[in-house]
C-alpha cells in the first residue's frame, strides 16, 4: 500500500511517521513474496509495537494540542490497532510464523491504515489551519 497526498494530516512530523509505516509494510510484504517472512516476522512485530507507542502517543498529543474534535475517537482506534498486534503477538509466541497468519495481518493493517487515516486522522489538518492551540 503506497502513501497518498490524500492522507495529509498537516502536521509534517505526524505525516513523516505515517510514511514509516506505509513503507514498513510494504517491504514487509515484499520479503513475504520472496518466502523470507520466517526469519524477519519477530522484527516486524516488534517494529509495529513500537510504532504504535511512539507514534499514537506523539499524534494524540498533536490532536489534543490542536484541539481537534475527532481526537478521543482517535484515541480509541489507536487501541483497536494496539490489540490487533497484541493478539498477533500472542499467535506468534504460541504457535510460530504462519505466512497466511502474517499475511491477513499485512492486510489488516492496510485496511486499517487506509480508513483510518483517510477518515480520522486527515481531520488534524483542519484544526491546525484554524489555529486551535491549547
């Protein structure tokens, strides 16, 4: 899944960290396509659960600030993406690389990323062009 100028938020930073994560995935599942997903799946999991600490901290702090109006909804998406990895983590702990497993979580973040962005996380942009400050 590529990044799309559609998914500006406005705040460079916030838009900086999001390209990581588009990128991320997709070469994650390029190594997939190339049956090298085994050996780096533990770094993938583990990169996504310091994306989400780093960076849905960072941008509920950016909402917050800027006051934007979808900033608690935003909060609460953060933590269904947070359990998704979770319950990946856990498959991953229990039962080892499954490449099916790896790439319906590929997909599920692309669907993820694709609607929440595009319909909570491009709101930011509005509240920073108004000027809403704390």
């Amino acid at each position: 899944m590529k990044w799309k100028e559609a998914y500006a938020t406005g705040d460079a930073l916030v838009d900086k960290q999001h390209k990581s994560l588009f990128a991320f995935s997709e070469e994650f599942r390029e190594v997939l396509d190339h049956a090298n997903g085994d050996k780096t799946y533990d770094l993938f999991l583990e990169f996504l659960n310091e994306y989400a600490e780093v960076h849905f901290s960072f941008e509920d702090s950016c909402m917050m600030a800027h006051r934007c109006p979808i900033a608690d909804r935003n909060r609460k998406e953060h933590g269904s993406f947070r359990r998704l990895i979770e319950t990946e983590q856990h498959a991953y702990t229990a039962d080892g690389f499954d490449r099916a497993r790896a790439y319906a979580l590929l997909d599920q973040i692309d669907h993820w990323l694709d609607s929440h962005i595009a319909r909570i996380d491009v709101q930011l942009k509005d509240s920073i062009a108004a000027g809403r400050q704390c």
